[in-house]
C-alpha cells in the first residue's frame, strides 16, 4: 500500500511541477460528473461520479491507480454526492440514500430514505467521525426547508443533528466538515456563508464569500481549503480568524476536495470538465517549506553501560531502561545528567567515547512507576542556574504514598563527590494531587529571569472532567513560576511579585499560564527567550505553543485550532491559539523538544526540533518572527522506536532519548553517511 501511495504522489508532483505557470494539469480526466474525491487508509483515492443528469442508478464509485487512472470500484448508485472513508469502509451519500462499501467494492444500504426522519430532499454530503458515527447533509429545497444534518448509528438507525430550520439565516444547506468532534463546518451555497454550527444547532459565522460552495477539506496541518462550484475557485484559509486567500481558479466546477495520499495537494473534481486536479496545500502568504532535511540518527554513546541497570529482573524478565530526560549542569564540566523514570539520575563525560555512567542520584524507593501507569515517575530534572556555586538541582517525581501525588523538590550535591548527590538533602517545595494516573506533566526548566518553571498535566482521564484546564484555582493543567532562592508566607519558595494573577480572587499566585492538557517537554530559547512547550491532544489533533505569560492556551474547549467539546468555542481574543498543530493521521502523540542552538549540524540552527512518540516521526519547525508564523516544518525522518524526549548538553548539541532493553537509548542527529561508506 505504501508502494501506491509513492507512486501516487510522485505522479501528482510531476503533473503540478510540469505547469509552474500556468493552472495545474489534471491527475485524471475523462470521468462524468465527478463530485467527490476521498481517500482511504490503504492510500487509496475514490472519486464519486453521479453519471448522467436525471438517470438514477447509473452513478459509481471508481479508484484511481499509481498512474492516476480511474477504475470502477462500486456501482448502481443515484447521483452519488459525498463521499468519505473510515478504515476499512468507504460511506456514500446519493439522492436519498447512505450506503456502506467494502474494501472488495461491495456495497450495501446503511441508511435507506425510510430510515430517516423526515424524507430528505437531496443527500449532499458526508462526514464521519473516528467512532464510524455517520453524519449526512439534506440540501432541502431552498423555502421553507433549509435542509438538515443527519446522525447515523452504526446498526443504520438515523435521528436529527441539527434541523437547519433552526439555524439563523440558513438558504440551502451544502458541504459539511467536522471541526473537532463536536462541531461542524458547513457552507450555505446560497448565501455562501461559511459557519460553524455545534451539534445541538448553536451557530456562527466564520465566513463569507463563498456562493456556490461545494466542498470543504483539512490539510494534516489545520489550513482549511474551500470550492465553489459556481464561481471555479478553491479558496484557503491558513489559521482559524485568517481572511480566506484564492489559491486556484479557473476551474469550471469545482466540486467537493480531499487531502491527497502524499499530504501535499488537495484533490479537486471539476464537474464540468470531468478532472481531478491537485493543488499544492500553499497558501500565499503562509507558504511554509516541508523539504525533507538529509540527516540520520545515530547511537550518541555506543559503549555507554548503565551503572545499576543489568536489563533483566531477577526472574529473569526484560527490564527496559526508560530515559526521560538529558541535561547538563551548566558548570563547565561537559558531563550529561540523565534521568531515568524508575528514578535514578546518571551522570558521564559528555564525550562519545564514554564506556560507563555513575549513579549521581537514586531515589526509587521514593517514586512511584509501573508499567501499567507510565506516566508516572521521575518526570523532571533541572539545575539551579548558579549550581556551580550553590550544589543545587530540583526534581519533579511521582512519590509511592499518598498515590497519585507529585512532588517538585530541590536537592544538593554531595560536599564531598561531584558526581555523586546527598538524598538526603530533599526539600520539598510543592506537592500536586491528582485524581488519574496519567496527563502528569513533568518539565521543569529555569527561564532566563532565574525562576523556575514548572509544567503540569490537567489532573488526567479523558475531556479533563475536573474542568482544571480553565480553572485558576488549581495547579492543574498550568505552568507555575516558582522563586527558588528566597521564601513567602511560610512556603519553601517564593511567588514573583509580577505573576500574572498575583493577588487575582481564586486564583493559585504559582501560576503562570494555562489551559495545557498533557504538556510533554518545554523549553527556553536562549537567544531569544521564548518558552516552547508541546502539548499532547486528546482525539483529533496535537499542538506546539510558545507560552507567554497570563497565557490561555485553550484546554478544555479548545483542541489544537477547533473546539473541543459541547462547550467548545472558536477562536477567542482570551485563548491564545497554538502555532502549529498536526492530525492524528500524522501522530497520535507529540514529544516536546527544544530549539537548536549547537554548532555540529548548522542546518538546523533556530529549528524547534520535535517528534511524536506512536508515529515516530521528527520534524524541525522553524518560527520567523517578522512574519508571526511558522515558516518551515521539515520532516528528520522516523525512528524504529518511541520517542521519550529530546535533550541538550552544555555545547547545545541534542539528543534523542528512546526506551531501551539494550542500553543504546540515547541518539543524535548527523550528517547523511557519504556514499560508498
């Protein structure tokens, strides 16, 4: 399947790259009334076409192949409208019905016109969300009935979403797009609004323009595109609140598009001319290079023996070696500081070459970690910045009793052994509850004011049901900004007289900034400053955030660029939007790093280098800030491994941190070997 995909994908290149100046060629051509375009999970493309004008039963689905030409896939279909595929399922909307499909072309009657509430006009298109819940659009007929949006179940059954009767203004009801997973996107081809209508029919308009509208599609990356049947031009919206920006016209009919297999154009039927075209996902004034960087990883410290760690239990079990963090002391003294999730922190000489790690702290009678919740442990680990002078370093962790509870606390070195720590030096500074065993947090990093910052996750479980992401009285779901070297109140650290809600009513003085999930890794920029943090979605979408103080970043009504939830909301004045995210058909779970800053690889110089940890995928982003956007985000390649973290020695050289069974878990990037080698 990923054979198809490629060769799919270098025959779009070819055939946009071929007319630089003029409109893009068309992938297929030949097909009758082409409608709709969907791909599926193998990477395979489908294209609707609704056969003759009046003739019921002549409509078909047909797939393209690696050179793009169309094929039939499944027949006897009336006027086939939208279509949209779920794993394994390919679903169609016709005049009156919703079909299911097969991966062998069979196609069978999900929901028949008797199924549905009130007959529907003229089914126009479809959307399902990753639970296989079915939602289909009525057009009505422009008076009295405006249309509809239909919920199917999974055994066919079929009830109201939202009556378009009851949404203000609406003409005639056209394409519809989820926007979270509870809200939609739908465009009124009359009028040529484009809203944003919740699902119990709350609704607002988000823009206008598009008369004609005929279709609605994501990029991986959160861009919204827009066709319009009767004006020929595919429109693109780059950010949520952003004026749309014609990106292609001239096409007679454009009909309803898709993000191809490659991720890269956006597929559109003309209806008129019987083509699929593909347009780049480039949207003038937010163009942003995605070329591959030529780089390779490789074992950081191939000799490296973990002192303690023998890799098997006692029985006689694997036991994996779980590195969480890398760090230095910023003393001088090049050695890298790693800490491990069962808890012990181990010290070496920053040089390739290093053969075995010294125990610098080992607390794991203290923390808690277990397999079965591993999310929990030692989370955190960072270095006053005057620890050359003071012995100081700190420490986030989950402790054994009372569960669910973690703890920052600060520690020294011993007097007597720089590589070696005094446990028995803890203090701690601050406890945090938490109700789930999961969404701990755990970063913690000194800015360049000397305070210390502190990350923690919404408390845990799904759809943060405490509500802590937005409420100010708890730690929870926030960054706190902690004084180390002085104390208030009776406390073991002091509270910044310019936080943000300092002296705010109920409202914790620690905090900083909020409306964070799960943030996993944050980190300062140097030179400039500024605190990046990723923060893992949830259902749909994953995000990048550069934090800034009193910032509301979203959580819980807000997902990446798209409302979370019944009680989700657009964008807002109060919410401060990510500046990037990406869907769950890129990764499911993103892994913070830290902006590049070394000397051995230029090329990545001021990237934001980050990952994610199911798909294994690596990315360096780059943030211009002139522009306020994102300019690159160019792929490093996939690793065979999940991706714990990212960390940094005392040169600003990064490494990649990776579970183990084998010791080799700390990588790095390099040039690409020389041919021949």
């Amino acid at each position: 399947m990923r054979r198809f995909m490629t060769l799919l994908g270098v025959f779009i290149c070819a055939s946009v790259a071929s007319a630089k100046d003029q409109p893009p060629k068309p992938v297929t051509t030949g097909l009758k009334n082409p409608e709709s375009v969907a791909v599926g999970d193998d990477g395979r493309v489908y294209v609707s076409e609704a056969g003759a004008p009046g003739t019921d039963g002549d409509g078909r689905i047909l797939v393209l192949d690696k050179q793009g030409n169309a094929a039939p896939f499944a027949t006897g279909f009336d006027d086939p409208k939208g279509i949209v595929t779920l794993q394994k399922w390919l679903f169609v909307a016709d005049k009156k019905r919703v079909w299911r499909v097969d991966e062998k072309g069979q196609a069978k009657v999900l929901a028949a016109k008797e199924a549905f509430p009130r007959e529907p006009v003229l089914l126009s298109d479809i959307a399902v969300d990753p639970q296989g819940i079915v939602y289909v659009s009525d057009t009505g007929d422009g008076k009295d009935n405006p249309g509809a949006i239909f919920r199917i179940d999974h055994k066919g059954g079929v009830t109201f979403q939202v009556d378009g009767r009851k949404i203000p203004g609406l003409k005639r009801l056209g394409k519809i797009l989820l926007d979270g997973g509870s809200h939609f996107l739908l465009i009124d081809s009359e009028t040529g609004d484009l809203l944003r209508v919740r699902m119990d029919g709350v609704t607002e308009k988000v823009a206008e323009g598009f008369v004609g509208g005929d279709g609605l599609a994501w990029d991986a990356i959160g861009q919204l595109f827009i066709t319009s049947r009767t004006q020929g031009k595919v429109w693109g919206i780059a950010r949520p609140g952003q004026k749309p920006v014609v990106v292609a016209s001239d096409f007679k009919a454009a009909a309803d598009p898709c993000l191809d297999p490659t991720g890269q154009f956006i597929l559109v039927p003309d209806t008129q001319t019987g083509t699929l075209t593909a347009i780049p996902t480039v949207i003038p004034g937010n163009e942003v290079d995605v070329s591959p960087l030529p780089l390779q990883t490789t074992a950081a410290f191939p000799k490296l023996k973990w002192t303690g760690w023998e890799g098997f239990s006692p029985d006689g079990k694997l036991v994996e070696l779980r590195p969480l963090y890398l760090t230095h002391a910023g003393d001088g003294s090049n050695r890298n500081f790693v800490a491990i999730q069962q808890g012990v922190v181990h010290v070496f000489p920053n040089d390739p070459k290093a053969e075995k790690t010294k125990v610098f702290l080992d607390i794991r009678k203290k923390v808690f970690y277990a397999d079965q919740e591993n999310e929990q442990g030692l989370l955190g680990l960072a270095f006053h910045p005057n620890y050359k002078k003071n012995g100081e370093f700190f420490a986030f962790y989950t402790v054994r009793e009372p569960r669910l509870t973690n703890v920052i606390s600060r520690f020294r070195v011993s007097p007597d052994d720089p590589d070696r720590a005094d446990p028995d030096s803890e203090e701690e500074l601050l406890r945090i509850s938490h109700a789930f065993w999961n969404h701990d947090g755990g970063t913690i990093c000194f800015g360049p004011d000397g305070y210390l910052y502190i990350a923690v996750g919404d408390g845990g479980a799904a759809n943060d049901p405490h509500k802590n992401g937005q409420n100010l009285k708890t730690h929870l779901g926030k960054i706190l900004r902690l004084d180390v070297n002085r104390r208030d109140g009776g406390k073991k650290y002091g509270i910044p007289a310019d936080n943000p809600f300092v002296g705010t009513k109920d409202a914790a003085p620690e905090n900083w900034a909020y409306g964070l999930r799960n943030p996993w890794r944050m980190a300062f920029d140097r030179p400039t400053g500024r605190l990046w943090l990723a923060d893992v979605g949830q259902n749909l979408y994953e995000e990048i955030n550069i934090v800034t103080k009193g910032g509301n970043y979203g959580w819980n009504v807000r997902e990446g660029f798209h409302p979370f939830g019944m009680e989700g909301v657009g964008p807002r004045k109060d919410l401060t939007e990510p500046i990037w995210e990406y869907n769950h058909d890129v990764g499911k779970s993103i892994t913070g790093g830290l902006v590049y800053r070394g000397k051995e690889l230029p090329q990545l110089e001021g990237h934001y280098l980050y990952g994610d940890y199911v798909s294994t995928l690596m990315w360096a982003l780059k943030y211009d800030d002139t522009k306020k956007r994102v300019v690159a985000n160019r792929p490093l390649g996939r690793l065979n491994r999940s991706i714990f973290s990212f960390g940094e020695d005392e040169q600003g050289e990064v490494y990649i941190l990776t579970p183990t069974v084998s010791g080799d878990g700390i990588l790095r990037f390099a040039p690409p070997a020389a041919k021949g080698n």
